[in-house]
C-alpha cells in the first residue's frame, strides 16, 4: 500500500459479545473489512472508555478488557493477540500535545469490547497492530476537533474506527413489545438523512433536534465517537456509505464509512 493512500473512517455499531453468534451480523462486519484497504494499524475510539485528559491504552502487549457481567462463560474466553502499536501512540501524541491537548498513557488499559468484539469479526487473525485511546469528554463538538487533529493518520495507514451504538438504551428495552421501539426507528431514520444532507449541525445538536433523541439516547456515550469520526473525515464527510445498517434487539446498528 501506498504511503499516499488515504484510508477511510468508520463509525460502527459495536454490539455486546453475543454479537459473535448472531447469524447475519458478523459476516457483514466481514465482508466489509474485506472491502477495506489494507490497514496498518488501528485506532479505536469506543464508548465503553471514558477518562479525561485523553488516555492512551497499552502499546506493548495489548491484553482485553471483559467489561460486562452476566453472560456465559464461553464469551469470557475469547482472546484477540493483536499487536500493540507503539509508533502509532507517538503519532498520536505529536498530533494532540502539539495544539495542546493534553494527553496521558495508561500503559496496562487492554482493549474493551466496543473494541475486541467488533475486530474479532473484522480481522481474525488479530495481526493488525491496535490502540486504543478513550473519550475525553461527551462533547461532540469537542470530540470533532480531536477527530480532525487525528485526521492525518488516515494518509499513514491508519484505520480510525469510532465504536458505538447508533440507538442505544438498555432500559427502554426492557418494557419494549415486539418490532423495532418507535424511538429507535425515528432517531435512525433521522439520522440517516442528516448524515445523507452532510447537516453536521443538526448531528452536532442531536439531542435537540432530532426525535426522540432523549430516549434512543438518554447518555450519549454510544453516538459521541460517531464525532471522532466526522472530524477525521474532512472532505469525505459528503454521501458516506452504509455497510451495515438493520436493527439488533430494537437498537439501531447503522454503521457508516467515510472515503
């Protein structure tokens, strides 16, 4: 791959580890890593890690982070050897101390699921070298600033990867009937013309200006990397593909390529 190729950004709907046996899900997430140039490393942004100043995660041996409870046995299992991506952190903070953004390293933080789960799908063989870095704030404009610092990575190989929820609440769920929640339904298809129309204001205002965005998102950790990712998309902001899109559980898996 060329030093000049310029690499897209994603926003992707990470699911929970029962993703893994899900019978349409994973073979999407594969198919459309298969579509991807070839990354040289990985930067993941997700919404299960929230520590200001921004944090880097490990860079030497990347181990996981099972952060949930309840579930089988087996999903705690799982393992994903990635590479740590050592120069990629330096990268990272050249671009963000420079404008002085401050920044922090926790060198034993692995990688969570809105991480692993989603690259297990993606890349198998975990040969790609991966960072993880967390979500210093939950303001979009904020975090679009952070994206566009870490946008030049993209001409260096590197793959940046914002990993949500498009709808996400757990406790609507719980009392929801059969179908997909009104409130879901609304916010994606809203969602979906606003990211179609390039009205970063509107998606920058989500809360205010979109239906039912209180309640498809009542703690808005799940759609802030989606801001990561518009900044680091710059002139690719425009028409941005859909590889992924459907509901899982009444939660909207829209997921989104940019370039």
């Amino acid at each position: 791959m060329s030093a000049t190729t310029r690499i897209p950004v994603l926003y992707l709907s990470h699911g929970a580890p029962p993703l893994a046996d899900d019978p349409l899900w994973p073979g999407e997430l594969a198919a459309w890593s298969a579509d991807l140039p070839r990354p040289r490393a990985i930067l993941m942004v997700s919404a299960h890690w929230e520590e200001a100043p921004l944090a880097l995660g490990a860079t030497e041996r990347v181990p996981l982070l099972h952060d949930f409870r309840g579930f089988p046995e087996h999903y705690y299992r799982v393992r994903y050897d990635a590479p740590g991506a050592p120069a990629l952190a330096a990268s990272v903070r050249g671009l963000l101390r420079a404008p002085g953004t401050p920044v922090q390293d926790v060198p034993d933080r692995g990688l969570d699921h809105g991480a692993y789960v989603p690259l297990v799908e993606m890349y198998p063989r975990a040969d790609v070298p991966v960072l993880q870095i967390s979500l210093p704030t939950l303001d979009p404009a904020r975090l679009m600033d952070i994206g566009r610092k870490l946008a030049p990575l993209r001409d260096e190989g590197v793959l940046i990867v914002g990993s949500g929820f498009f709808t996400h609440n757990l406790a609507a769920l719980r009392h929801r009937g059969p179908g997909v929640p009104a409130w879901s339904a609304e916010f994606d298809a809203w969602g979906r013309e606003a990211l179609a129309a390039s009205d970063v204001d509107a998606l920058l205002d989500f809360e205010r200006k979109s239906p039912a965005g209180r309640l498809a998102h009542p703690r808005t950790e799940h759609f802030a990397p989606l801001f990561v990712t518009l900044g680091a998309a710059g002139p690719d902001l425009a028409a941005p593909r859909t590889p992924v899109d459907g509901f899982w559980l009444g939660l909207s898996k829209r997921s989104l390529q940019f370039g």
